[in-house]
C-alpha cells in the first residue's frame, strides 16, 4: 500500500550507461533532475560484473546534486538480490525496477531493500522504487503495482517505439502518440488513483528531433505526467522545460489565490477572477503548484 512517502517531483530522469559512469558529469550539467545508471539492457552479459562495480563505485562517491537511480536487472535470481546489496547507498536515491508484470515483484524488491537498508543502517523506505511497466501484464495491473510498497515514487507508462512494450502490446508507433494516447492515460488513472505521488513517462527516442520530443512532452504534461525519462543530454532542457510552470503561470496562480481568500474573508465562496468563476478548489490547485515551486 502507499504511505505518506516524501519524494521530490522530477520532470527529467536521465538514463546513463553502467559501464559510462564517467559521463554523469554531463548528465547533470545538462540540468537533469535524475540520472538513472542502467545495469540491464544498456550492458552486455559479458560486462554485467564490471559495470555493477562501476556503479557501485559511482554511487558511493557522488557528491552533485542531481539524484541518482540505478535500474537493475530483473529480480529472478540470487545475483539480482546481490546488485540491490551491491548499490544501496545513502547516496542512492531510487531503483528502477524493470519489465515489472505483477505487484509480487514489487513486493519482493521492497522486502530486499528492506533487507539492504537495515544493513547499511539507513531509514526504512530511504530507497524508492520506479517499477517500469514494460509488459502487458505490468501495464494492465499499474493499479495495483502502484500500491505494492510504499516506497513506490515514481510510476507511468513508457511508450518507446520499438521496444518492450510495443512488442508487448502491438501497437505501431507515430511520433504522434496517438496509438498510445488510451494506453498513458489509463496507466496514469492507476497511477494517481494508487497514490503513486509522481507519475512520470517516457521515451522519445529520436536524438535530433526536438520538436517532436517537445510534442511528446507536452502531450504527457497535458494528460497529467509530472516527468519523463530521456535517453540524450540533449533532450533534458526541452524536458524540464515543459514539466515547469512558467512565471507568469505560477504570478497567476498566487492572484488566484489571492483572490478566493480575499471573497472567502467576505463571506463569498466563488468569485469572478480574469473572466472565469474561481472557488477554493481552483485555489487549492494553485496553492499546490505554487508549494511544489517555491512559491
């Protein structure tokens, strides 16, 4: 079940070969939130062992300030519990848990990093998890994978074209995304509705097309993603760009609120505001996005 988890909204989350942990330099001066060390798909089987240890390394001497993910391999065997024991950190902010099809395995991964936690003697639920929903199974329980563990902060549907999940669906896909708008917005129901504090989505794959991925974005954004992940620095500044509120959105906001608090002290509960009726649900809405952006 979800608790009351405490997790900083990421709008970029950046994925970094576990064998290039050199290039986590570049991901945070290219402005990501997050950069997630990929031990499974970005890494052959013959240097799995190696790269563990890079990452291992890598986590435990970071000093940035950009958060760090490591998304491991799957959870089917003793060597994956050992690369949850090999990474857990204080300096670890999340693992990402792949091609996740039942909330079984998130049950298992918490347990682990349960286990891990006591260990490295940190806070219970200091590591959270992002389980990627990657196979039908998984897209088709996001609900209830969502509410597997309280430690599960980030969660979504990630439509890469070509990969594991059109294989898993079928779909064809269009730079568009109308093939899988249904699909990211039933995902994002479950996600909200298990209390999953940050959706976030994903990937946009072609490098050089950024008007595409601006669209892309802005289509998630629009839907009710609060991030996505990315595959290239050069994608991270249109990314962070569409998930933040401009500062005439967030001026607006604090006029909106402004201005029901000033009805409600008058005894008035909705109130005309820049040509549209306003109440204090609007105002609770403002108030949030304001709180999540320093305001």
């Amino acid at each position: 079940m979800s608790s009351d988890l405490v997790a900083a909204p990421l709008r970029s989350l950046l994925f970094v070969p576990g064998t290039r942990t050199d290039w986590l330099a570049k991901a945070e001066a290219a402005g990501a939130d997050a950069a997630v060390l990929d031990l499974e798909d970005a890494v052959p089987p013959s240097g799995k062992a190696s790269a563990l240890r890079r990452v291992a390394e890598a986590v435990a001497g970071w000093t940035g300030r950009m958060a760090l993910f490591v998304r491991v391999n799957p959870l089917d065997g003793w060597a994956a519990a050992g690369e949850l024991r090999a990474i857990a950190h204080e300096r670890l902010a999340g693992v990402v848990l792949p091609k996740v099809g039942s909330p079984d395995e998130v049950r298992l991964a918490d347990r682990l990093l349960g286990w891990c936690e006591r260990e490295r003697g940190l806070p219970a639920g200091r590591i959270v998890l992002v389980p990627l929903l990657e196979t039908a199974s998984g897209l088709r329980e996001a609900y209830e994978v969502g509410r597997a563990a309280g430690r599960v902060a980030y969660l979504g549907a990630v439509t890469a074209p070509g990969g594991d999940v059109e294989r898993a669906v079928g779909y064809r896909w269009s730079p568009s995304g109308t093939e899988t708008l249904g699909l990211r917005s039933r995902v994002l129901l479950d996600v909200r509705a298990a209390g999953v504090p940050h959706p976030v989505s994903g990937l946009w794959t072609r490098i050089g097309d950024l008007d595409g991925l601006r669209a892309f974005a802005e289509q998630n954004r629009a839907l009710g993603y609060e991030g996505m992940m990315a595959i290239h620095p050069s994608h991270v500044p249109v990314i962070n760009e569409v998930f933040s509120p401009t500062a005439e959105e967030l001026d607006r906001c604090a006029r909106l609120v402004a201005a029901v608090e000033a009805a409600q002290a008058s005894g008035t509960g909705a109130v005309r505001f820049e040509g549209e009726m306003v109440d204090e649900a609007m105002a609770a809405t403002a108030r949030l996005l304001l709180a999540r952006h320093g305001r």
